[in-house]
C-alpha cells in the first residue's frame, strides 16, 4: 500500500537532528525494562518513527540505565546475527530475562 520513497541526505539529516533533539524518556533504575520499551514505543509512534529501524533501536539504548547498556552492548558483540526488524524485542526479552534472572539470585541470597 504504501512505497518507500528515499530522501536526499541533508533532509535525512535534519530529521535525524529533529528526532534527537526530542526528550526522549531514560529508564529508571527501578523501572523494569518491559514497562520502559512500552514508554519508548508510545514515544516512538509520536516521534513517527518505526521500531524496526537503527535510529530506534539507537534511542532505546541510549535510554537505558547503565547497567542494561552494558547487557545490551554485551549482547549485539556477541551475537552474530545481523540487526533486524526484531531486534529491540529480542533485546527487551533478553533484557528481562536478565532482570528476572538477578532479581531471583539475588532475593535468594537474602
């Protein structure tokens, strides 16, 4: 239904600079990663920008805490799968699979 049409590089890059320049949200540190990607997504649909793209996928990143940045760096050099359209929800899945893996070890302990 809808063509993908290609812009020239200098309007790419003031919709990118625009798309920055947004405030974008950051993840609490007490925030599970799932409730934050829905965040992200309604912000995203605002922004008009689809999830399945690097400009996405980048923000989403940037907004994390410190902790999940290092996870999520961690995750794409290890994987050698290239990035595709599903890779911020393999990224959330694996992120709470992190969360829920420390909150269980760590809760045991105590």
């Amino acid at each position: 239904m809808f063509k993908k049409m290609s812009i020239c590089e200098k309007c790419f890059d003031r919709r990118i600079r625009e798309i920055a320049s947004l405030p974008w949200p950051d993840q609490d540190s007490s925030m599970p990663v799932k409730k934050y990607f829905e965040l992200f997504k309604v912000c995203c649909v605002i922004a008009g920008i689809p999830l399945d793209t690097g400009i996405a996928s980048d923000l989403f990143v940037r907004g994390l805490t410190t902790e999940n940045k290092k996870e999520a760096t961690e995750m794409c050099n290890s994987s050698s799968r290239p990035v595709d359209g599903n890779y911020l929800t393999d990224l959330v899945c694996y992120l709470s699979s992190v969360e829920d893996f420390k909150r269980t070890v760590f809760e045991q302990k105590k």
